[in-house]
C-alpha cells in the first residue's frame, strides 16, 4: 500500500521535474511499514485544541476537526506504458481530505488528486463512525492536483462539519496540518509557520506551475489532501513535501486561490482546466536590451521570444513584442505585477481566468505602443509532456512491433529512451513539432517471434513512415496497416535499414505473438 | 563508414597499460642484445588545449613509452603518446645522448605517429627494423619492453584474431591484431612495439591486464600510413563517404528485389560531397561487390589470408587517397524488382569540413571570439568531452543532440557555433540561461561558423549588435559602443588574455 503524499521536488523551472526526484515518490509497502507504526502512533495522539487562547494556529476553541477531516483509502491500478496491453500494477494507498460545501450546496469531499488518480476503488473512514464508506471522484483537476469526491451513501455526510475556506495566510502566521500521515486511525495534527509563497511546480502534472505556499510544519505521507487551517478555518491543502535526505521542515499547500478557481470551474458541471498564454517571454534585466528594444528608463517589459502557433496568443503577440501591461497593471521589467498590494507574477493573473475569458495586453511592438486583446484557451501541447492519469495507455502492435505514442507516461516508464526520442519530447513545444503532426509514434519494443527474428534495422525509434504513408499519429499507424499489402514497411527517423515484414507473415504470427506475450488485444487506439 | 554498434562495447576502451603489477614471468625465449638498438625511450610532455575556456591549456602531463626506429631515421609510436604535446625527449635505453624530436606526421584516426629527432647523434648505434608483411591468427609474437637498466624483455603473446574495430570511440575503425599476452607493468610502456621473425609487426596501443588481451596496430596498417601520410596534403586513410547497414534478412532482400544469390550491405546515409556521392551512389543501394570483391550480407569480403574482412577495409588499409574503385550496387526500383549499376568512385581523405561537429580538433589551440561577455565557439566532440566520462548526459542535451545526429542537419550547415560562457557584466544581465544556445545570426547575418561571427560583427545596427539564437530564446543585444571597453574590464577581471584579432 502506498502512503500518498507526493513527495517530490518542487522546483521553478518549467516543464520537468528531475527523474531522480520521481523515485522518491516510491510506493512503501504498507506491510513493511506497519511494524514502525507502533512507534509512530505512540507519539502522534491527535491533539484537539481544548484551552482557550489557543490562538492562532489551527482551530478555533471547542472545534472538533474529527468531524470534518476524513481518511481515504484508494485501490488503485497504475497503468505499465512499457507493457502497455496489461491493466497494471494493483497498488493502494492512503491520503486524507476534508468536508466542504460545493458548489451548488452539496457535501463533498476536496482532497488531491494524486490520491484519488487511477483509482478502482475507495473508502473513506473518519473517527467515530463505525465503519467505512464507498465513494468516488466527481471532478478530478490534475493541472492543479486537487479532486472533489463525492459519497454514495450520504449517510457519512451526518454529524459532519464542513471546513470554511479562509484567505491567503500572511508570512510567518501560525498554521495547523490535519490528517491521516503514516497510517494510523487516529487524525494528526502538526504546527508550523508559513515560510514562503511562490509560484511553483506541482509535481502531479510535472508541467503545470500554480501558486504554492511553503509551511514548515510536518507533512508527511498520508497528509496528502488533508486541511491547513488557521483561525479555524482552511488556508490550504497539505500536498508536497521534500524527503528528508534533502531539506527538513519544508512542506507544501495548495493555497486558497487555486482551490477557489477549481471549485468555481468545476461549478459549471465540468471541469475545464488553467488557460496558458502559450509563449516564452524573458525578463528584460540589461539595460542595453531596453535600450535597443526603444524602452524607456521605466524599468517596465518583458520580452516575448516566442508565441505557439496552437496558443491563445497566437495572431495576437509576436516574436519580438514588448509586454508592458497586462489588464491595465504594470508589467515590471523582471516579471512581477503590482496586484491588491502584492508582488505576483505576470502568469499569476492569467492564473485566475477561465477559458473564455479575455486577456489585454499594452505592448511596445517595433518601438510602437499597442493594446491587444484576445480570448484565452487551454494548453495543449504541453498536455503531452505532463503525467496523464486514469487513462489506458495506447498502443498498436504488428508482428511483435510496438508502437506508442510518445508522451510523458511512456517515458516515465523508459528510462533508458533513445536520446533520438527524449529530445524529440522537448522539441515538441519548443521547436513547434506538433505543427507538422499532433502525435509523435515510437516504435518502442519489438516481441521477438519468427516473423521478426531476422530482420535488419530493428532499434527503437520514431517512426517517420509505413509502408510510403507519413506517420502524424497512432491512427496513421492503424490506417497505414490497415490497407492490403505484400510488405510492410516501417522507416524509422534518422539512419537506419527499413524494417520489412511481409505481410501474410504477420496475419499469421499476431494471435501467436498476442498468445506467447500475453497480450489481450492488439491495438488501444 | 560502417557505425559500429554496441557489439564493440567499452570494454575495448581500457585507456591505461599495465595496470596491475604481475609476476616477472621467466621469459623462456632467449632476448638477443641487439633488441634494445631498435628503439629509444620517448618521453612527451603534454597539454590538453582546455575546451571550455579555450584561451587556455590545461595541466602538463608526461607519458613515456618506446619509439620503435624504422628507416630514414625516424621514430614511430602512436598518436596518442604525442599529441599535444609540447616537448618531445628521445634517449637510448642504456643512458647516452639525448634528443627532442619534432612530430613529422601524425593520425589520431588511426593513432599513429612518425618522429624525427633534433639532434641525429641519439640515433647513432641504433638499427632500424623492418615492417612485418601480414600475419595471421594463431602467430606468436613478441612485446617487447626494456627494463628500467636499459635491457630488453620479450613477453610472448599469440595473435587470436584480426579484423577491423574501432580505434577510438569517436569513429575510425580499422584492422587490428588482438593478442593474448601477459605484459608485466614496466615503466615507460605507453607505446611499445611488437616484434616477428626480428621485423616491426605492430604496435601495442592497448592492453587490458583484466582481460589479459593487447591490441596491436599492424604492421600493414603502419605501412599505409607511412606511404599516405608522405604524401603533401595528407588528411586521414583512403574512405568512400557513406555508412551503411547489414542486410541479411530475406523479407527485406525480398521487399528490395535482391536476386536470391546476391549478398551486399544497404546504404544508409551518404556523405555530402563525398566519393560516394560523387560516383552516384545514393541512399538505398545495395553495394554487391567492391573492389572486384563480393560483399556479404554483413558487410565482409573474403580475404585469402585472413578470412572474412569488413569492406572498409579495402579502402583504408589496401588503397590510396585518389586511388578509383569500382562498386556494384544494386538499386531497387520498388516492387520487389531492381537493377544492378556500375559506380566508380575516387576515395578520399577526410574531409574535416564535411563534420558539422567534428571529433577532434586541427591544431593545438581551440578558436574562439570573445564579444563583451559572450564567448563563442564551435560545437565539438572535444568540447562535449569536457563535461567528463558521462558527457552524453552530462553535457546540455541540446548539443549533444546535435553532435550525435549531425547527419540530419542541413547541407548548408557548416559549423554550429555557440554561446559557450556568458560573463557576468551589466550588459549580460539575467542572460545566464542562454549558455550553450546555439546563435543563429548576428546583425541578420546567418552564422555557419566562426568566420561568419568576425564578419557580421563589423556591421552593427543602431549601434547594437543583435544576436539571435535558435529556438525560443530570443536576442541578445550588446552595446556596440562600449564593446572594447567592456571586453578590456572583463579580460582584467576574468584573466582572460587578449588575444590578436583573426
């Protein structure tokens, strides 16, 4: 069983998060642990705020947070990209949530997603009640890791207190952690002070950055989507923290804000997800590059160095523009906008809009001012390079050959890929590859079986073309082997021999290969 | 040529000789006295050219090996024991008169190098041996070594296969001798040669203790490079400019149209104004015979002494730069059906311009153009090196991609030339994330090379000069005015000495 609490490194940089970091995030065997419970527990005895003037850290007098902090426990199934056809690996773990009202009025559970993804099935428990209840996701957000659950039997709802949400915590206040960490039946409870609030990597995704604030307080695993409160009421979700080889007393909350968003997208009956402005602009720090963009000594702009032809921006900025402002606000020339008396990021305030929602931008294009505005949408491509869940991953195999879809779940899984294919994961935002085609296949494994035993130029590598078709996406494949022919013709990119089975071979040798390997079907297209 | 692939693995790779001291053996052959008047003590002292800060060499190091004297007074060792270096030491075994030498001729493809001492007199007394014809597996040798008083000691070693393998991880492969031999550690064994029926044949360039296995450069090989590397204008052995793929498989001879009795290797990728091309040869075909010989699936012709020999072979070690050669190629024109063709090609050298990133660098100094606060070079093997034995994931990706598929970039590519430094002043402030990008123009000029860099930066606009790089990163603007000044404040502060402009 895995104790869900995501830990990972959280860093500023944009789209990846170090491999090494992954392996921190490695299932704990609930069985190897338990044995250390009895220690744990023995020090952990949930600790209600019973005095008076127990000020500002958690609770507020004569709350009862066992009433309101519940205790998940997922079977999940995580799917194997390396062996694709096969369900994946039965796995569980345990994280923690809270009662909220939603939107519309109803009880609902909000906890993370990385508790909830994948998930076949789950039970939430909480103190005082007599036995577990079955729930399941309503909405899941992985761009932002939160998820709202909802319970079959709305008898768990009685005696509940939902949490309210509270603001954004001021640095240096006092905070209280409530949940489920290591195990145990029994709610937790630690203290800490707010350390920092940035913007930063959500480890979920792996691609997406939102606002983050940083506690010291413990979080360990199975706080994960348990409540940060403060004056009583919620000031975050407990989602990330750093393992202790690295940095101490460091712990993670998905802040008010990002909450709020989530709840007010999901309001809708969907969940649509962050918008994304879709360019790479650089901070304008030297004052020679200021002076020959034709700035003025106002310290103001950023530089947009690139626009992506599916973005929001796109036909809108260019190359070259100047941001200036950005909904009328300052754009200063590191990044930051002045907003309610905070210092925030530019991204910050396209953050908080929701698809539809129009952006305007005061610019300096060619050393002339201008205003544009424009609508903003979602953030494909980049969807390709974060970890997808609660999907079966996709795959075509032909005469023992693999093909896949090349995204961050398949290279996840493939730690040795062909340097020929992770930079093609880069190059397909940043040199714009997915203009000439929306899906990039690898050829990943090959099954040995006679029909391939002999051929030449066997390697894996992305696929260029089958038999003379160009080969833009997984349904190429299936098209371009679909259609009759005597051979097969696989030419992968960069040098090699082709690859050629022929035809009649294959027929014969597929229910074969799918028997030898295992293999139930032999396409998820 | 052929790309070797994992087959030839980093075992091959075992840089140092003797490493563990063995066991004097007792030596049944008798040593005649005369061995030790056939080489001389070489010791070289040499410094690596520092890649990443090119105005700059690094650490003095010395190796010491033998230098087998061959005719003409002259010395032969491999590449590897001089280059670089800055100062060269010759003596006889048994003390004596000492000399520098100079290096006459020198190929790090295929690691061999001829000396030629200073001051004749080192060479009085000494008798040049003559260079081995083939040999064959199953021969015995014998390496030889000196001991630290000047006498010689043979180890016996038996030749256990000859074919051709790569010589060094960057490319260039070769016929070689692998040995099985028990070589103890004795000093001032960097080089050492092997010896037969009292003539040259080969030289020891590596000897792993663990696998207790030498490879030796033959003494065929010695002989070809002798002739070539004579000649004016020497660059590198005889090679065709293609690479190609094995194709045994009989779908894919089918799919072609190969006839079934016909054999031969595909052609995967053709050097652009190579020979290959040139003779008209294209990706795609199937090369049946060269050199009036027939090619097997796997890329082997049959030699009559030596077996199966990869092709490569025929040009590098059994041809002459400029010597024409005539290849049967099959083409198949789809449908399983094709035709053969005749291609006469005209082998050359290396090309060095022909390298996008090439593997190795001319000369001892590494080129680069400092421009207030920016450092610019070309893209490199060597400059991906300096990043360590882990440099392919080590290095930043992005130039190592480059460097590994520099095949799929453009023709018109000559050069890729990088920010390799950006020095902190307040022009470069908050540009520290554009190291290692590579520029694409400057002042609108489309940059192929250093060259290009010298030129575009004459023509300022607006009194900037304006750098764009490839990708999303944007330009780079430097104040054209106070370029001098800024580049004098960092080359004092920094240490970086003024170099004179190309």
């Amino acid at each position: 069983m895995r104790e869900s609490a995501g830990c990972g490194n959280v860093i500023l940089e944009g789209l990846h998060s170090s491999d090494t970091w992954a392996k921190l995030i490695r299932p704990m065997s609930f069985r190897i642990y338990l044995p250390l419970l009895g220690l744990i527990l023995a020090t952990t005895l949930p600790i209600y705020a019973k005095d008076p003037g127990t000020e500002k850290h958690g609770v507020a007098v004569g709350q009862n947070l066992s009433a309101s902090v519940v205790r998940i426990e997922v079977t999940d199934q995580e799917a194997d990209y390396a062996s694709p056809w096969n369900a994946g690996h039965i796995g569980g773990g345990i994280g923690s949530g809270f009662v909220i009202i939603a939107p519309g009025g109803k009880k609902r559970i909000l906890t993370n997603a990385h508790v909830v993804s994948n998930a076949r099935f789950m039970t939430l428990t909480r103190e005082r009640l007599s036995h577990p209840y079955t729930a399941h996701v309503e909405f899941i957000a992985h761009d932002s890791d939160l998820a709202l659950l909802s319970v079959d039997d709305p008898a768990f709802f009685e005696g509940t207190t939902p949490l309210e949400l509270g603001g954004v915590p001021l640095i240096e206040s006092g905070v209280s952690v409530y949940g489920y960490p290591l195990g145990g039946e029994r709610l937790s409870v630690t203290r800490g002070v707010v350390s920092k609030i940035d913007f930063d990597l959500y480890t979920h995704s792996g691609v997406d950055s939102h606002l983050v604030i940083q506690i010291d307080a413990a979080i360990n695993p199975g706080n994960s989507g348990g409540p940060v409160l403060q004056d009583g009421k919620v000031v975050g979700v407990a989602f990330q923290g750093y393992s202790g080889d690295v940095a101490q007393n460091v712990g993670f909350m998905i802040p008010i804000p990002v909450i709020e968003r989530f709840l007010k997208d999901l309001s809708k009956g969907s969940y649509t997800g962050y918008t994304d402005l879709s360019i790479t602009f650089r901070p304008l720090l030297s004052v020679t590059s200021r002076r020959a963009l034709g700035l003025q000594d106002d310290d103001r702009g950023i530089l947009v160095t690139d626009v992506q032809e599916k973005g929001s921006s796109h036909g809108f900025l260019q190359k070259g523009d100047v941001l200036l402002s950005i909904d009328g606000h300052p754009i200063a020339s590191n990044g930051r906008v002045e907003l309610d008396g905070q210092s925030i990021d530019m991204t910050e305030v396209v953050e908080q809009k929701f698809e539809g929602d129009k952006v305007r931008f005061g610019i300096l294009r060619e050393g002339k001012p201008l205003e544009v505005e424009f609508t903003l949408q979602g953030t494909w491509p980049f969807k390709m390079q974060g970890n997808a869940y609660d999907e079966k991953p996709r795959y075509l195999l032909h005469g023992g050959l693999l093909f896949q879809p090349l995204d961050r779940n398949f290279l996840n899984a493939d730690s040795t890929a062909d340097l020929r294919i992770k930079r093609a994961f880069e190059d397909f935002v940043e040199k714009h590859l997915y203009l000439e085609r929306p899906e990039i296949v690898v050829l990943s494994r090959v099954l040995a079986d006679p029909v391939n035993k002999e051929c030449d130029g066997l390697r894996p590598g992305i696929v260029d073309t089958i038999n003379g078709r160009k080969i833009r996406s997984l349904a190429d494949v299936a098209a371009a082997l679909d259609q009759p022919a005597r051979y097969d013709v696989v030419i992968l990119e960069g040098i090699g021999v082709p690859i050629v089975l022929r035809r009649e071979e294959v027929m014969k040798a597929n229910p074969r290969i799918m028997q030898t390997y295992g293999v139930p079907s032999p396409r998820n297209l | 040529m052929k790309r070797f692939l994992s087959i030839f693995g980093s075992t091959l790779f075992a840089f140092s000789l003797l490493l563990t001291a063995c066991q004097k053996k007792k030596i049944s052959t008798s040593v005649p006295n005369d061995l030790g008047s056939s080489v001389l003590r070489i010791t070289s002292t040499i410094q690596y050219p520092d890649n990443r800060r090119p105005w700059l060499k690094k650490q003095p190091f010395t190796r010491s090996g033998l230098g087998t004297i061959i005719g003409g007074g002259r010395l032969l060792v491999t590449a590897d024991m001089v280059a670089h270096a800055c100062y060269i030491e010759l003596e006889k075994p048994e003390d004596g008169p000492k000399s520098t030498a100079v290096v006459e001729a020198i190929d790090e493809e295929c690691n061999l190098a001829v000396l030629k001492p200073v001051e004749p007199e080192v060479l009085k007394g000494t008798h040049p041996l003559p260079l081995d014809s083939m040999i064959t597996p199953g021969s015995t040798i014998n390496i030889l070594q000196l001991e630290p008083n000047g006498a010689p000691a043979l180890s016996p070693a038996v030749v256990t296969t000859v074919a051709v393998m790569p010589y060094s991880s960057d490319g260039g492969a070769y016929l070689l001798y692998r040995a099985s031999t028990t070589i103890p550690q004795r000093e001032g064994s960097f080089v050492i040669p092997a010896l037969h029926d009292g003539k040259l044949t080969g030289l020891v360039m590596r000897y792993d203790p663990r696998t207790q296995s030498a490879e030796i450069i033959p003494a065929p090989l010695i002989a070809r490079f002798l002739k070539e590397s004579g000649k004016p204008g020497y660059s590198g052995l005889a090679r065709a400019g293609l690479t190609y793929g094995e194709a045994r498989g009989r779908t894919l001879r089918a799919w072609l149209g190969l006839p079934k009795e016909m054999t031969g290797v595909y052609i995967t990728s053709i050097t652009p104004g190579g020979p290959a091309e040139k003779a008209g040869l294209r990706k795609g075909d199937l090369i049946v015979r060269a050199g009036g010989k027939e090619i097997d699936g796997e890329g082997n012709y049959s030699d009559p002494q030596l077996g199966k020999i990869n092709f490569s072979n025929l040009a590098t070690l059994e041809s002459s730069v400029g010597d024409k050669g005539e290849i049967v190629f099959f083409r198949s024109t789809g449908e399983g059906a094709g035709t053969l063709g005749t291609a006469t090609l005209t082998l050359e050298g290396r090309n060095p311009l022909a390298e996008i990133s090439p593997a190795r660098l001319q000369g001892d100094s590494v080129p680069y153009i400092f421009l207030g606060g920016l450092l610019f070079q070309e893209l490199s093997r060597p400059y991906l090196r300096e990043w360590g034995g882990n440099w392919k994931t080590d290095a930043p990706q992005n130039l190592v991609a480059l460097d590994t598929f520099q095949e799929d970039l453009t023709k018109d590519q000559k050069r890729l030339v990088i920010i390799s430094a950006i020095l902190p002043s307040p022009q470069t402030i908050g540009l520290q994330e554009l190291a290692h990008k590579v520029v694409a123009a400057i002042n609108g000029m489309p940059i192929h090379g250093l060259a290009d860099v010298s030129k575009a930066v004459k023509q300022p606009q607006n009194g900037f000069q304006r750098i764009d790089l490839e990708g999303s990163a944007g330009p780079v603007y430097l104040d054209a005015a106070t370029l001098e000044s800024e580049e004098a404040r960092l080359r004092n502060q920094f240490g970086i000495p003024a170099k004179p402009s190309p």
